[in-house]
C-alpha cells in the first residue's frame, strides 16, 4: 500500500525500498526484535549440530517464555515454511540446547513454556497457498510480511496466525542435570475449572469483544500458567479468571490510556501476573464497554 508523509497539509508519497539481502533484513529484526515482535533475543545463526546441519536464523522467548523461532526471506520462496517446520520439530527434540542458550543469554531464573513453541516467519509477501499449507499443518505457525518505505519506515503486518488449541495433557521434559518431570500443557478448559456460571458467562462476553477487535482472526489466545494472554504479534492484555472477577493486564504505558471511568491503574512498580504494565477489572457485564474501550486501545498499539 502507499505511504504518505504529511507536511503543512501536503501529502508527500514516500517511495518503497528494499533491504540490500538477508542479512541486512535480519540484522534490523534482531536489534529491534522486542519492540517489533514482542520477542526477547537469544541467539543469532543457531547450528542444528552436524546431525541435522543448518543454521536457525534467530532464537528467542516470547513475553510468556514460549520458545520462538525467527526465519526470514527477503523475497518469499516456496522452501521457507518447509525449512521453518524442520527448525521447529529439530527445536522441540533439543529442548537442553535451547535452554541452555536462553539461561546464558536471559539468566538462569528464566522459565521456558514448551507447550507450543512458536514459528515466525518474516517476508516481503507469502502467496495464498503458504496460508493454506500452515493452516493445514496445524502447528503454532505466523506469517508476516514487511515492507521498507525509504530509509526511515518499516510496515509489518501479520497475515496469518493459527490458533489452535491443544487439550490438556502431560509430557516428559528433561530439565538440565536433573531428573525428568511432568510438565502441565495449560488450556482454556484449565482455567475454567470450577469458576461459578457467572463468570464464565462475564468471560466468555469479554472474550468475544477480544476476538471481535480482528475481522480476520490474526489473534492468538495463548493460555499459561496464571493467566490468558492475547497476542496480535505481540502481547496487548492478558486475562486472570477469578472466583467472581476477571483480573485484566494491558500492555499499554497507564499515561497513554484514555480512561474516562477511571477503572484503570498503573502497576509498573508493583508487582502483578501479567506481561502488561497497566491494570483493571471486569466485575459485571455493565462495565463490559469501558473495559473493551480499553483493551482496544491496547490493542491498536499492535497495528
């Protein structure tokens, strides 16, 4: 699409550019890869051993601690998903290497959510049959595509996210020098375990307005260990069912949020479950708008 630049009421269209190759492309994302992706950087150029021989282009953990996986193409190409997929499954089998990497690079006290690691995949544009084979392969796969507009703007845009469900169950997961442990895979159905009819019904109408900020279903529910977070990209708010409340967490500075009922706090210095730093709460369906009127604001910080 073009882009304009607005000066003293006059539209200037700036012209689109292109990275010089790969590498360029890839550089720009890893420095900047919090703020475009909502990912925290791990490693750059990760070999797959000589076993499985390649060169992953970027690692990193998501504001949940899923383990993520970052591959670009300059120009889309028909091997990228297949190449993506092969990094997943060598990502899922060497589940010590990958937290052994993100203990060196984010601490020791980091905690790794293997429940369904994730895939992204960066490229100037994906054809209509890329969106159909990730949908088809069911795993937890984004499209992305970018476009340089001078020197100075980059336009992202996600394209396609799946967000399938997985039900609840336990796997063994193999922690560093330890013994194996049984690891909870959480769901939707884990958090509305014996929640009273009220508030799943609060829930449920909460969660409809939260779907309902995207007509084209580009938003992942992801749920974890305390708490549901919804992501376009990145994270914009993050739900915690209570006996007779929803807790809610924006990712949204508290200066920024137009708040006319005043139902919002800033708890940037105190601590709290969610990745966002501004919070509120939804008692009753009467305050459903003004909590929506909320979320979305965050929610548009995404776009």
């Amino acid at each position: 699409m073009p882009l304009y630049q607005i000066k003293s009421q006059k539209a200037q269209q700036v012209k689109p550019s292109s990275f010089k190759n790969e590498k360029e492309l890839q550089s720009l994302f890893e420095e900047n890869l919090e703020e475009l992706l909502g990912v925290r950087y791990v490693a750059s150029e990760f070999t797959t051993g000589d076993r499985q021989r390649g060169r992953i282009d970027t690692l990193g953990v998501d504001q949940d601690g899923t383990p993520v996986i970052v591959e670009y193409k300059k120009i889309g190409k028909d091997n990228v998903i297949n190449q993506g997929l092969f990094y997943l499954d060598w990502l899922v089998d060497h589940k010590g290497d990958f937290t052994l990497a993100a203990q060196e690079k984010l601490g020791k006290d980091i905690e790794i959510d293997w429940s369904s690691p994730r895939l992204i995949l960066v490229a100037e544009s994906f054809s209509e049959y890329d969106k159909y084979a990730v949908n088809r392969i069911g795993a937890n796969i984004q499209l992305w595509t970018y476009r340089r507009y001078g020197s100075d703007f980059l336009f992202l845009d996600s394209i396609f996210a799946t967000t399938n469900q997985k039900i609840l169950k336990k796997e063994k997961f193999e922690k560093i020098e330890e013994e194996p442990v049984e690891e909870i895979i959480y769901t939707l159905e884990y958090h509305l375990d014996e929640k009273s009819k009220d508030v799943k019904s609060l829930f449920e109408a909460l969660r409809e307005r939260i779907f309902a900020l995207n007509a084209d279903g580009d938003i992942i529910e992801k749920p974890n260990k305390l708490y549901l977070s919804y992501k376009h990209g990145k994270n914009f708010c993050e739900v915690q069912i209570q006996s007779n409340s929803l807790k809610i967490w924006l990712d949204i500075p508290h200066a920024e949020i137009d708040d006319p009922n005043k139902l919002s706090k800033d708890v940037s210095k105190i601590g709290h479950h969610g990745t966002g730093t501004s919070e509120t709460k939804l008692s009753d369906l009467s305050e459903l708008d003004a909590v929506a009127y909320l979320i979305e604001q965050s929610y548009k910080r995404t776009l």
